[in-house]
C-alpha cells in the first residue's frame, strides 16, 4: 500500500467496449483513480479478452487472447493488473486460472505464441477495480477522499453473473455480494436491498432475442424499484446496455414499469470525488441521471 | 466408483461419451433434485429444462438434445453450476451441446449477424456481439 503522496501506479486493461459505447465507464475509471492517488496505465497493445470462457473442458484454443494479455502485463514489468469491466475480468481470470492449473495446456499456448519473446509462467494476477478499491485503497480512504457525499441517494446495486460467478474467480459472497454496497456507503450514498442484484440480464441475446432482454429487464428493475431507488448501479457493459437501453421494450412489455438511471459504479465514484462534468460521461447513458441526482440536491 | 448405465445403443452410449468428455462432467451424479432449474433466470424461455436435459444426456437421447430450444437459450450464467449440490457443472454440458450441434458440418449457425439491421449492429456494444458469435455460430 502506497503513502498518502506517492502514487501507486497500476496496469489498467480497458477493454473494448470502455473504448466504444461504455466510454464513460472508461474516463470514469481513469479519473476517480486519480484522485485515490492511483497511477493508472493503460497496457500497451492490449487485444480483446476473448469475450466469453469458453467452457469445454479441453479447450485451449479460447485461452490465447486472454494469456497473449497477460504476456503484454509481463512485458509492461508488472505481475498484476486491474480491469473494470466485469466480463473482461470474468474471461480473463478463468482462462489464467485454468493455464495455471494445466501446465500442459500453457505449454501448448506458449508454444502456439512463438513469435511472443515473453513466455506466460502463471505469474500474472487479475484484478477486478472493485476488489482493487477495497483492499489496496481501502473504504475508510475512499470515504476520507470523498469531496461530495451522496447524502440520501438510494442506490441498488447489481452484480450480474460475471463477478460471483463461478465461485473461483469471486471476491465476494457467490449468493449475497456485499463490496458494491459497501463502496456507495462509503461515497455516502444509501445502498437499498435488491433481490434480484444476481440474476442475469439476458446477455447477448441483446443480439438476436431482444425480447427476452425485455422481459428480464422489466424484472431485475422491477425488483430495484421496488427499494424505491434512484438508480442503479453497475460494473458491466453489458449488463448497462441491456438494463439502461432496453428500457423502453420493458415499458412497452410491461406499462407498469418505472424508468430508472442505470450508471457504472465509477461514475458515482467519479461525481463524490469530485472528478468535473467531463469525467462522468452522462452523455452516453440512455436514461439521463441528472434529474434523479438534482432531486437528492447532487446535480 | 465409477457408475454406468446400460444404454443398449451404440450411438447412444457414444453420444454420453462425447458429450462427457468435451464438458468434463461425470453425467451420472445427477440425482434430480431440480436446483438448477429453480433457479434459472433463462427456464421461462426453455422447451427442455436444465435438470431434464442432464437426465436426457445420461440416456443419449442425442436427437431430442440437438433440436432443442433449450441449448440456444442457455447464456451460462452460471447459476445452476454453482447451486448444484452434486456440483455438476449443469452449462458446461449445455455447451458441449452447443459445440456439438455447431460442429455438424452444417454450419448450421444460430446467429445470422447479417440478418441483424446496421442501426442495431451500431447500437450494440461490441462484446454483446462478439459474445454472441462466440456461443451461436461455428
């Protein structure tokens, strides 16, 4: 753990999608670290995390975007690195758990990477940014770093699958996360029972099944109004997309159903640090957040 | 111990032998309980359910599996894995499905991404689509 003036710097992995549509997820990032005195570096030639874990047990074909990464984390001379997208943290932490515990399937990789003059040994570790807040930041800092409290903003938070699940790769309860709560706490903010914070959202089938994206939109909502929240918040595009986005399908689905701001994690941290308008990227929500933040005074 | 079931036939008892293979799981140690299925966020939009589809994969009932709805509509979530109190890994067998159904030599993909209009491709998030290729087409 770094001194309060020394920064410590951190290999960060963006992924995709923070360069594209989830940009605000990205700047977020980025500038609510700042001020956490957090150094962070973007990896160089960094290339897609593989998406998804390719779940056949012999596979190894759908490992080598996630280790040709981990490579790059050697060669930028770190032996750990954080990302804040949930399915890139998903993919890329299976795959190294699983080159870790198979030798062989690493050496056939690293054989397939011939070109890379950097072998993967297993000596890289994955981080996901909230685990990395928790414990090198600490929640009491983040709470001191605190610049605007989000006093009386009632927030749900939503997990998906991808950070509990499976059970290796979460840094939290499998059936009953507690870490994003903890961290709107610490901003300030008041974290509101959610019961559906789990359940997945329908995923991909955004591509070709929009409807049943409809239909789990209008529940994992449904479940968060019923807490009479703000907003809720998030730590995965694509959960955001189908939750923010495809709101105006679960309203025709179901005319009950309430329109809530969805925003990313770090765009809260980035509005209680202090971080300036251009760090929180509003723009690029689907449901403005502004009205429900100027009605708890926080605009 | 290793249990075996006496299937009397040979596709059906080497369709169980792919089938356990590409997912690792030993089929056999499912006792019907039904926790996968109770808490599948996805059982609402499935023909076949994920307890049946194990039951069905322990009988080789190869051709009911591969038409099924209930393969396509799996995102593995993985909620039913990390319920399941014999811990079978209930997606992994939903995948080696998939790939099994992928791997025809039809190219019988799922996803047509050409299908998809320019205005949705352009809405949607590049892992929604690189995900969904991954798990719908050969």
């Amino acid at each position: 753990m770094g001194s309060e003036n020394i920064p410590m710097k951190l290999i960060y992995y963006p992924g995709c999608t923070l360069k594209n549509s989830a940009r605000n997820f990205d700047v977020s990032t980025v500038s609510s670290m700042a001020r956490l005195d957090v150094e962070v570096e973007e990896l160089e030639r960094w290339n897609c995390c593989g998406t998804v874990h390719a779940l056949g047990a012999e596979n190894v074909m759908n490992r080598v975007a996630p280790v040709t990464n981990l490579i790059r984390v050697k060669e930028a001379q770190s032996n750990e690195f954080m990302t804040s997208c949930a399915m890139c943290y998903n993919t890329l932490k299976r795959a190294n758990n699983d080159v870790k515990k198979n030798p062989e399937k690493l050496s056939t990789i690293n054989e397939f990477l011939n070109l890379e003059t950097t072998k993967y040994e297993g000596d890289v570790d994955v981080l996901h940014l909230l685990e990395y807040v928790r414990d090198r930041v600490g929640f009491d800092k983040l709470a001191e770093k605190v610049k605007k409290p989000l006093k009386g903003l009632r927030v749900a938070c939503y997990y998906g699958c991808l950070l509990v699940r499976p059970k290796e790769v979460a840094f939290d309860d499998v059936e009953n996360p507690m870490i994003m709560e903890n961290l709107v706490a610490a901003l300030g903010a008041t974290p509101v029972n959610f019961p559906l914070k789990t359940e997945c959202c329908g995923a991909y089938h955004a591509v070709a099944s929009p409807e049943i994206i409809a239909d789990r939109t209008d529940k994992i909502m449904g479940s968060a109004s019923e807490g009479d929240v703000d907003m809720v918040v998030v730590s995965c595009p694509m959960c955001a997309y189908n939750l923010d986005f495809r709101q105006d399908d679960a309203k025709r689905l179901n005319p009950d159903f309430k329109h809530l701001p969805v925003l990313y994690f770090t765009q809260l941290m980035a509005l209680a640090l202090d971080c300036g308008e251009e760090a929180l990227g509003f723009e690029l929500n689907h449901i403005d957040p502004i009205p429900a933040l100027a009605a708890r005074g926080l605009d | 111990m290793n249990t075996t079931m006496r299937l009397s036939s040979s596709v059906s008892r080497s369709f169980v032998a792919k089938i356990e293979k590409i997912s690792g799981q030993k089929l056999l140690a499912c006792y019907q309980c039904g926790k996968c299925s109770a808490g599948c966020p996805m059982a609402a939009y499935m023909d076949i359910l994920p307890n049946q589809i194990i039951r069905m994969a322990q009988l080789g009932m190869q051709k009911q599996l591969l038409a099924s709805r209930t393969i396509w509509t799996c995102v593995s979530c993985l909620t039913c894995n990390s319920r399941c109190p014999k811990n079978i890994h209930i997606a992994e067998v939903i995948e080696s499905l998939r790939e099994t159904a992928l791997r025809n030599g039809q190219r019988d993909d799922r996803l047509k991404i050409w299908e998809i209009s320019p205005e949705v491709r352009s809405d949607l998030p590049p892992i929604a689509t690189i995900s969904a290729m991954r798990k719908l087409t050969s």
